[in-house]
C-alpha cells in the first residue's frame, strides 16, 4: 500500500510541475473557452510521458506489491479449499 500512495503522489506532483511550467511557457489567451482544457490535455500527455519513464522503479514495487498480495490471498483460498475438502470427505 506504501508504494502504490508513494507512486500515487509523484505522478500527481509530476502533473502539478507539469502544469506549473505550462502556464509560465505557453502564452495561451485564458478567456477563450478551450484553453484551459488545451493545456489540461497537454498536462495529462506530457507529464505521462515523464511519468513513464521517471517513476519505472515505483512502478515496479508496486506491481510486486499487487501480485505479491494476489499470490497470499490465492494461497489461503487454496488451503481453505483443501481442509474444507477434508472436512466433507470425513463421515
């Protein structure tokens, strides 16, 4: 859970910088409609870009902490399986 809320906060503070920058080096006209999502869309792409490649070691602790909780869950349905099956071959 450690990993997934530290990958978590570094792809939000990778899109905050992202945005922070935007805003300082593209001269968009605010009033008009469509500036605001046209620099969210270019905050989403570039800063999953940086993510991708930045936070690959996060990435990775989290998926082995996600299959490594998957593997623990799958082992005690297994055990529970088989004393359960143990249970009912008893007369």
């Amino acid at each position: 859970m450690r990993a997934f809320l530290a990958y978590t906060a570094a792809r939000l503070a990778i899109f905050a910088v992202t945005i922070g920058v935007l805003i300082l080096v593209v001269d968009l006209d605010y009033d008009k409609p469509g500036a605001m999502l046209l620099l969210l869309a270019l905050s989403v792409g570039i800063s999953g870009v940086v993510s991708y490649v930045l936070l690959a070691g996060l990435r990775d602790k989290v998926s082995e902490s996600l299959t490594g909780g998957i593997g623990n869950q799958r082992q005690r349905f297994e055990r529970d399986r088989a004393k359960e099956d143990s249970s009912d071959s008893q007369p």
